[in-house]
C-alpha cells in the first residue's frame, strides 16, 4: 500500500460513512437543482432530510434509461450549464443515446478512477499505451485517454478501426498497454497473422484491458495466448462516466467497484426487490462524486453478482462478476432462456473453434430455429469434410448438455464474419423483422 492508493484499503466502516456523507450531500444537490429529482422527490413525498442512513436509499424509486431519454438532454442536469464543460452519450446500442454531462470536477474524478484502476493492475509511467477505442461521443475514448494522461503513460490516442495502422504504431512506439473491446482484439490478431506477423513476438504488450462488450473467461484466455498478455476486465457505462466503475485487480476474480463514488445493489429485474450478496440479478448504481449529473439508483440492465468475500488483495471495495450480458440480451427460443455469453463460453472453449462466431434466430412455420455461425481455427476448414461433420456434432453436443439448445451449427471459414472495430453485434434476430 502506498501513500496515494489508501483509498481502496480503507476500512469498511469508514467507506459507509463516506458513502452516507456522499449520498446526503448528493441528495441536496439533485433536490434544489435536478428538474427531474425535484419533481420525484416531491411525488414520493421525499426531501433529503428523510435518509438517516445507508438503508434508506431504498426509499428512492429506481431511474431507468427511459428517464434518462424522457428528459433528454438536460432534465438531470444538477449545475447551472455555466459549469458544464463536457458531454458524452452512450453508444446507443440499444436505442437512442443518453445524454451524459460533466464538470471540471467529473472528468478529474472519472480520470483518477481510470488512474487507480491502472495502477492497481500494474501500469507505470514508462508504459506507452494505446487506447484502440473510439473517441468522440463514446466514454471509452476520452475518458481512458485522460485517466493513462493523469498516471502519466504515453498515450497515443490511436482510437478504434484502421487496423493496420494500429499495427505499425505498435510496432514503431513499442507500445507496452492497450484498450480495446474483446472483439476487436480478436480481429486485430487475425489481420496481424494474414501479415504475417506473430501478435506476440512481433509486439511488446503485456497488458491489455478489454471491456465495453460482454465476453467470456475463454475468450480471456484466448486473448491472453494470443498477444501473450496479463488481460483484465474492465466495466463502466456512460451514465456513470463512463469506464472505471468497476475494474480488476490482479487476482483477475471479479472486479472491484469503485464504492467510494457509486452505491452498489442488486435487484431482482422482474421484482425490483433488493438481493443479498452473492445472488444474481440486475446491477443499480447510485452515482455519490458527480456534479453536473448524478443519478440515483440507476437501472443498469446488466447482470451480475456481488462476491460476499474479501478479495486476496486486500482491497475493502466489494467486487461484482463478469457480466453475464444485459436483461434484455437474454432470448427465449422454444422456451429455453439464453445469454449469448453462455453460447460463446461454450464455443469458446473448444479449441478448434476460431475467433468469431454469431447466432442467428429464425422463425419457420411458427417454430422458432436457433442458428449458429462458428468460425473455426485456419486450416480446419479446408481438411476433411468429416473431420468439420464431427466438430459441428460436438458443437450441438455440448450445447445441448450445457444450455439444452439444439441449434443447427454452421462452420465458416476465419475471417468470413462481419467484424467490428467496437462493441460487437452478437445476435441476429430474424423473428424481429
Ligand atoms: P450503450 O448502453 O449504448 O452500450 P455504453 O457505451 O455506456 O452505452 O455501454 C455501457 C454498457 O456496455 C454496459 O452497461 C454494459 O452492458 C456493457 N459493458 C461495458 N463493459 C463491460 C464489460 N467489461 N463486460 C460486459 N459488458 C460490459
Ligand atoms: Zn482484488
């Protein structure tokens, strides 16, 4: 522990109270100032003297998305606009984007939240970083970018897409740590080897932080073989700041929530009712370090679990576990409930199975049909038909025995699926259209 890391060993019960003394001067700010708590506030007969504790948060409704868009753009705003000074929005990867706002303040916050989480997984000064996440409206860019300049990296702001060009400047700046979406990792290795070139002999990584999109343990691995890397999950969402909520450390079993600025919860979607530590169920994050827009028990619409135990690190921030993907991820094809991160771990862990894969749902005369697009590994696909019949049957095998589905498994040559250079597109649901 050194001087400037305290904060993620501080003990439990100064955390709580910290996190009271957040929350109440939080819930002052959004009543005399947020058009849309005010409004809440006074609906549920609510004003910020009523919470004597921790435990009375559950007084407040939840947000959701649909808040955020009811009161686009700046119903949550809690600052006069004088004391703006930035605007992200989400993606939009499920529908229109949210609007999210931020002070001098916010940005230092959120880059020294993305500074503790680098340094907590090993990068230093002499490290030269490349953040291949796109910049502009998305957090993943600025945010990152800020956070690697304020531990004092190298940053080369190289953003997502340009693969080759991604290369060479890896190659010329010897760049040690990079941010990049699983996917895309993936993707970049694929054309690296068409080159010619070995990811790991022929780069300098050792780090790499891979998040934005869920994405399995195998797949993990796989990235780590590949560019012979230390690979960690990183997790955040624009609404609350964006990456840097919620990182790993070096024990890489789950990752730390940053309690000192959000409250962490779990509920039952269907329910809304609070779970205990260790069930799964929906991540609700209170926003208690924001200025210009905090928001109170935000439905995040992503599914995890909070580790009951202390991490081996000794750190006292409580850990969630790797996203399980998002509520409304999740399809029913003939009455099976399925993640595509399920699909994929399964997939994932069958060696002859290359790096991309997709699923696609179809309806035929009123029955629903699971299909899935496998890649597989370089030359498999030009061996022996039976050789492929034999991997498409372990495939289904295993997919049935693990989730009970029975898709039809199609095989496709490396490379023959679309790629992304950012959050990947998983599911194509035909039923839909
Ligand atoms: P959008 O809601 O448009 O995708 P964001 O860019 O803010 O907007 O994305 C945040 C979302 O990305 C999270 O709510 C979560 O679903 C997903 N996400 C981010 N990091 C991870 C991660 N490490 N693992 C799984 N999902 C992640
Ligand atoms: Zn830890």
């Amino acid at each position: 522990m050194s001087s400037n890391n305290k904060i993620e060993y501080i003990a439990r019960e100064e955390l709580e109270s910290l996190q009271f003394r957040r929350l109440k001067d939080t819930l002052e700010r959004v009543y005399k100032s947020s058009p849309f708590y005010r409004k809440m506030f006074k609906e549920n007969g609510l004003n910020p003297s009523k919470f004597k504790s921790l435990k009375d948060l559950s007084l407040i409704p939840f947000t959701t998305r649909q808040d955020l868009r009811d009161n686009f753009p700046y119903g949550l705003l809690s600052v006069p606009l004088e004391k703006v000074i930035r605007l992200h929005t989400s993606t939009g990867t499920t529908g229109k984007p949210k609007a999210v706002l931020f002070t001098q303040k916010d940005i230092d916050q959120a880059s020294e939240l993305i500074a503790r989480s680098m340094r907590m997984t090993g990068a230093k000064r002499d490290d030269v970083f490349q953040n291949m996440m796109s910049y502009g409206l998305f957090t993943g860019g600025l945010i990152f970018h800020y956070g690697a300049e304020k531990l004092g990296l190298l940053v080369i702001p190289a953003g997502a897409g340009n693969t080759e060009r991604q290369i060479q400047l890896m190659r010329d700046f010897k760049t040690t740590v990079i941010h990049i979406t699983p996917s895309y990792a993936l993707y970049l290795a694929d054309v690296m080897e068409d080159m010619g070139l070995d990811p790991k002999h022929d780069l300098s990584l050792r780090i790499a932080y891979l998040g934005a999109e869920p994405y399995s343990e195998e797949t993990r691995v796989k990235i780590q073989d590949i560019f012979g890397v230390d690979a960690y999950n990183s997790y955040g969402l624009s609404e609350m700041n964006g990456p840097g909520v919620a990182f790993e450390c070096r024990e890489k079993e789950g990752m730390h929530l940053w309690e000192d600025n959000f409250i962490m919860e779990i509920i039952d979607p269907s329910t809304g009712k609070v779970l205990e530590d260790g069930e799964e169920g929906e991540l609700v994050l209170t926003s208690i370090n924001r200025e210009a827009m905090p928001i109170l028990r935000y439905r995040t619409g992503d599914l995890t679990y909070i580790y009951p135990e202390r991490c081996r690190c000794g750190r006292t921030h409580r850990r969630i576990a790797r996203l399980k993907g998002r509520v409304d991820d999740m399809f029913i094809v003939r009455g099976v409930n399925v993640f595509p991160s399920e699909i994929e771990r399964v997939l994932m862990s069958l060696p002859e199975v290359g790096r991309n894969y997709q699923i696609v749902l179809e309806r035929e005369k009123n029955l629903d049909k699971l299909r899935v697009r496998v890649e597989v590994k370089g030359d498999l696909f030009n061996g022996s038909l039976e050789h492929l019949r034999k991997l498409e049957d372990r495939i289904r095998t295993r997919l049935r025995s693990e989730l009970m589905l029975t898709p039809q498994v199609e095989l496709v040559e490396a490379g023959s699926l679309p790629r992304t250079t950012g959050k990947a597109k998983r599911v194509i649901d035909k039923r839909k259209i």
